[in-house]
C-alpha cells in the first residue's frame, strides 16, 4: 500500500534546461514517449530540489523531512487515448537522504539513487556538487539569480519559459521493474519562475559525447523556484513495452510513431 500524497515546501527549485536534437532525445525515450519540442527542440535538463517539511496530510511541519535531489528529466509527450498528454520522463533519481531511498518506489512513488550533494545557497548564490554513490552520475553547478534570460535560449521570455514547464507536472520515472513507470503529480500553491544565471554546469549525463553527440546538445537557460508550498499526490504507474534501468537508453521508441 502507498500513500496517495505528500505534503511539503519546495524550498529551492533548480532547473538546469537543455536544447536537444529531437532525433538524438528519442533514442533515449522508452514507447510511448516522444520529446516535447519547443521552437525546434527537445527541451532536457537537471532539476536540482531541496526539499522540507515533507510528511502526510496534517503531519506537524517542523516534523517533516528534509532532502537534497536531483532528477535528470526529458519534457515529453504522449498519445492517450484520442488525447495527447504532456509530462515529463525522469530517466534517474537521485536523493541524499537514506529515507527516501527506502521508502521511494515503496511507500511512494519514485525510486532512488543514493549519493553526497554539497550545497552552499545564500538565496542569491548557489554551489552545488553531487556525486551518486554508484559512481554513476556527477552534477557541478555554479550561478547565482539573475534578471534575464540568455540571448541564446529557445524561450523567448520568463512567462513563455513558466507555461513550458509548468505543463510538466505529471512525471513518470523509471523503476527496477522493466516494463512500468512510477507516476507522480507535483501541485503547487503558487507558480512562480525566475531566471538562473549558470557560470558553470558540469553533467556525467548530459556532457557524455556517446550519449549525446557532439552538436546534438547545449545549454539553454535555467530557472529557480523558491518557498513553494506544494503536494506530490500519487498516480497510477505507466506500462512500457521496454523501460530504461539506471538511466541506460532504450532503442526501442527510434522508431515509434503517431
């Protein structure tokens, strides 16, 4: 039996975006999924969350838990039924707290990797390193809030940017079971998105030439979120003819099609 919601506050939201050749991004999508395209690309990234008072319904806050995760995503969409549905595909996740990896996929949706995150966050500037503890995935990021967006981005401002991802808030995520996906709905109180100003990203994932070819791939823009009151509420599983394990890709949607 899982539980049907948690509550909690997002007390930082890090969402570090990249545009990627669409062709290269189905590669890695397990059926039904394809990429989300914006302007032209597939949008993929990093989103980097600390997370506080997380607890059942009317679980006193100052109870909650506290955790540092990260999640390497995709924005995707998907046929169901005669509908097309938006969300996004979590392809691994990783958390610093030994909890969550007990009771993720458990007593709740979402299965974790173990691993360290450092983090130094002033509310303006934020450092941050992870390292998972399979020696797997690595994330080093340095960049403080900023005003703008970056000239280079597919987004072409802050409200086009917030629509774009705030569509996404149904994630399926990749589990041990090779055929099903956890599904988990994030709603918030409030909806508020700012730009982030990287001055340095380093990602195992996303930086790996074999994964992603040379050109395929670069840095869009990222985005923060902070203080938000919010509830993760628990979705059925979707069932895939084949699944990523441990965020290794699947071939199997190269050839999907609508």
């Amino acid at each position: 039996m899982r539980l049907p919601e948690l509550h909690g506050v997002i007390r930082r939201r890090l969402l570090i975006n990249f545009r990627v050749d669409p062709v290269v991004m189905q590669r890695h999508l397990p059926s039904p999924f394809r990429p989300k395209q914006h302007n032209g690309f597939a949008i993929a990234g990093i989103c980097l969350i600390r997370l506080d008072e997380i607890g059942p319904r009317y679980f006193p806050g100052a109870f909650g838990l506290k955790s540092e995760n990260a999640a390497h995503r995709c924005a995707v969409e998907w046929r169901e039924a005669d509908n097309i549905r938006n969300g996004v595909y979590i392809s691994r996740r990783d958390t610093g707290s030994f909890l969550n990896r007990i009771v993720g996929g458990r007593l709740f949706p979402g299965e974790h990797h173990g691993a360290e995150f450092r983090v130094v966050d002033n509310g303006q500037k934020v450092r941050l390193h992870m390292a998972s503890a399979d020696g797997d995935t690595q994330v080093e990021l340095e960049g403080s809030a900023t005003d703008e967006l970056p000239e280079s981005s597919v987004f072409r401002s802050i409200a086009e940017a917030s629509a774009f991802f705030e569509a996404g808030n149904l994630g399926y995520s990749v589990t041990r079971d090779g055929t099903r996906l956890d599904g988990l709905l994030l709603q918030t109180q409030s909806w508020t998105l700012a730009p982030f100003k990287v001055d340095n990203i380093q990602s195992s994932y996303f930086d790996n030439h074999a994964r992603f070819p040379k050109g395929s791939i670069d840095f869009d823009c990222a985005l923060v979120m902070r203080n938000v009151v919010h509830v993760w509420r628990s979705v059925p599983g979707l069932h895939i003819a084949t699944a990523h394990q441990d965020g290794r890709d699947c071939p199997c949607a190269a050839s999907q099609s609508w």
